[in-house]
C-alpha cells in the first residue's frame, strides 16, 4: 500500500544559482556536460551509492533550468554592456571606387550634326569618422537601469540554484520510500505465503475447515496485487530521479538513509534567515528599482531634452584629403504625439506599482511558506516515534497471533487482521520517515538555508 503523497515528481522547471562557473563544464551533451563527466569532475563514483547531496551537486551542472538561467544572465550582461557603450566614441571607416561609362550621341544644332557624350570616369572616396555624444540626458539611467536588471538575473539563477536543489531533494526521497515499501510489500507477500502454506497445513492434518484456506489466499492476492503496484511507482521514482540528474547512462544508486530528527529550528530565526537570504527577494527589489528607473526615463523623454555631440572626419577624395570636426548641440521638444510620451510616463509608473505589489505579495508567500514548513517539519518530527511505537506493537500482534493459530488458539480472521495492522504500520513508518525529510527540505527551501550539495 503507498501513500497517496508519496507519488514521485521532480518539479522540473524550478529552479537555484550562485555562480554560472558549474555551468559551464567540458563535455559538451546538449550544451552541458554529461552526467557522468561531472560525476568524474567532482569525485564521485557511480559504482557507488549516491547522497543527496551529490544528486544536488551532479543536477546543478547538468539541469536545462542551470543552462536557461546561465542564459537570462549572458543576456542581461549584454544588454548591460550595449548600454556602456554609449559612454564610448564610434568609429566608422567606408571606402568606395566608383566607374562611370557614358555612351557616344549625336545631336544636331542648326542643321548640323555634332556628336556629343562617351568616355569613362573613375573616382576613389574613403573616409574615417568619428563621433561621440558628450551629453544625452538618459544615458546614465539607462546603463543603471541595465545594470538592475542583471542584478535581477544574477538573483534569478540562484533562485532557480534553490528551487532544483529541493526538486532534487524530493525526487531522490521519493524514490528512497518507494523502494523501501517495495520492501515492506516483499515481506508482507512472504508472510501472506506462510500464512497460506500454515492453514493448508492445519487443513491436511484436520485441525482446521477447508473454507479458512480462501480466507489467507485472498490476503496473499492484495499484497500481491500491493506489491506489484510498490513496483511500478519504484520505477517511475528511479525514472524521475534520473531525468533530475540528466538521463545518466550509468544506472544510479541512492544511499539508503534517511536523515534523523534533529532539535527544531526557532521560528523566528527561520522568518529572519528567509528574509535576509531569500534570492527571489533580491531578484524583485531589483525589478522594483528598474522600474523606478523607468520612470525616470519616461520622465525625462517628456520634456526637452538637450544632447551634445562632437565628430570628426578624416577622408581621401580622388587624391585629395583633409580632415574636418564639428561639434553641435540641440535642444528637442515632443509638441504633440497623439499621447504617445504620456501614456508611456503613465505605464512606467503602472509598472513600477506592479513591482512593488509584487514584492510586499512575495514576502506575505514567504512568511507562510517558512511557517507551513515549520509546522509540517514539527509534525513529522512527532510523527516518527508515533508510528516507530505503532511498529513494534503491531508486530507484536502479528507474532502473537501466528502463535496462537499454531497453537490451534486462534482463528484465521485474527491473523489476517494482525498482518495488515502489521503491514498498514510498517508503511506509516516510511511515510513518517519521508514526511519528515521532505518538510525538513522544505523548510531548507522556504529559508534559503544551504545543504553540503548546493552550495
């Protein structure tokens, strides 16, 4: 029987960088290293069974989410680099030969017939100009506002850096508690066996009806059937956990470990540490401040705008050159537009109150992010010792009702009974188990909080 919650998922699309250097490493499989190159790059032997940890790590290098993130960055870098141009003088060289053929004519003046035209003409212009604007009133703000903007990329990537590591992390524990109930429906199948083979016993030697046998078939046929599911859902956790890692060709082992209850963190250190380390709240500021940014530039686009700008030439004309400079100033006014430049100041600022909304309704998410994750971390933290003690006294039952039957104390019904308890407390133990470590990287998630495998 599984959980219905323990279904396994990567998130794929969630995405968590600090640095674009993983990124980039050799080997190239669709724009990224393989999966086992980065696991030759970083130590790790795939003979062996894998961490979460070193999931986390090999999924940062090789994850599609870490490459559209390494991208979004190149992109704003770019632009920023196109707006500090215009802090530069350009250059511009052209060069030209030119042949011109004009055909012979006749044409008659007072009778008389004069031929006129033909001949060839050649001639060679090349020329080198520069200019440079010393003044443009919303130069500067636009390279700041370029430069907010990658501020805003670097935050993103790292926010997707956080999120991949907590799909990783969700991925590998739903494949670690789907395959430890294939284990625990193993077993329950080989007790529903024994219980069979025990009455058929009891049948042949007389001490027990005939009709009790279909009793303990019927049992062995739903783990069975439980067993087979337990399977199915262990596959397509491995499946998913493989996609997260980047569909590796060497088949991948997790450690069979789940992380221990450990003291639970002050709730109010985790608000804190969430709002002081949450990238997502980094990316939006800086939205927010590129937005006031634009507003500004709106601003400054409807009123006159003065520009200053000086050039110069240097150019050979059919042998003869010289150079020449000149420097000129203007002053531009919009008179009418149709309302074009309003409508523009008036969506600069729509947007700029867009952004800020956006951010006071991130931090409310937050706040109830922590604080669900917190509660959910606490549960399942109490939860464990419940269903480790509901463990050991259902088994107990088992072994106690199995006695009594070979005894020919007891009844059929009652070992079948004691056996799903036995079973439906083996399966709370994993479920305790998982919901524990899922909450706990999920409380990892909400607060920023860094594991060994993504830093």
């Amino acid at each position: 029987m599984r959980p219905p919650h323990l279904d396994p998922k990567v998130a794929v699309g969630l995405a968590v960088i600090v640095a674009v250097a993983p990124l980039r490493a050799v080997g190239q499989r669709g724009g990224a290293a393989t999966p086992e190159q980065v696991a030759a790059e970083l130590g790790y032997d795939l003979s062996q069974p894998l961490t979460v940890e070193q999931c986390i790590a090999i999924a940062l290098r090789v994850h599609p989410d870490m490459q559209i993130a390494a991208a979004e960055i190149d992109r704003a870098t770019a632009s920023l680099r196109q707006a500090r141009a215009a802090l530069w003088p350009t250059f511009q060289a052209s060069t030209d030969y030119r042949v011109t053929e004009q055909p012979k004519r006749t044409v008659v003046i007072g009778g008389s017939v004069i031929p006129v035209g033909g001949g060839r003409t050649t001639s060679r212009n090349s020329q080198l100009q520069g200019t440079y604007s010393i003044y443009e009133p919303s130069r500067d703000k636009s390279i700041r506002q370029a430069g907010l903007y990658r501020d805003a990329a670097l935050a993103g990537a790292e926010d997707a850096r956080r999120q991949l590591a907590y799909s990783v992390t969700q991925a590998y524990y739903d494949r670690l508690a789907a395959e430890r109930l294939v284990v625990v429906n193993e077993a329950a199948v080989a007790s529903a066996q024994q219980h069979v083979e025990q009455v058929q016993a009891q049948i042949d030697a007389g001490d027990a009806a005939p009709v009790q046998i279909h009793t303990v078939r019927a049992q062995l046929h739903s783990t069975q059937l439980e067993l087979a599911s337990a399977r199915t859902q262990a596959a397509v956790a491995r499946a998913s956990l493989r996609v997260a890692l980047g569909d590796p060709t060497t088949e991948i082992k997790i450690a069979d470990v789940w992380r221990q209850p450990d003291s639970l963190p002050d709730l109010a250190d985790c608000f804190d540490g969430a709002f002081a380390r949450r990238p997502d709240i980094r990316e939006q500021e800086a939205l927010v401040r590129a937005a006031r940014m634009g507003v500004k530039l709106a601003d400054i686009a409807a009123h006159p705008q003065l520009s200053i700008v000086g050039g110069g030439e240097y150019g050979r004309h059919d042998g003869q050159s010289g150079p020449s400079w000149s420097i000129y100033g203007g002053l531009t006014q919009t008179i009418f537009d149709g309302g074009a430049t309003k409508a523009a100041v008036r969506r600069a600022q729509a947007d700029l109150r867009s952004a800020e909304a956006q951010l006071e309704r991130l931090k409310q998410t937050i706040r109830l992010q922590v604080e669900s994750a917190w509660w959910a971390l606490r549960h399942a933290a109490e939860a464990i010792a419940t269903s480790e003690a509901a463990q050991t006294e259902a088994r107990a039952a088992l072994t106690g009702a199995e006695t009594r039957f070979a005894a020919s104390a007891g009844i059929v019904l009652e070992i079948t009974d004691a056996q799903v308890r036995a079973e439906q407390a083996d399966i709370g133990v994993v479920q305790a188990y998982y919901d524990y470590n899922v909450a706990l990287a999920d409380l990892q998630r909400a607060t920023a909080a860094e594991t060994a495998g993504n830093r």
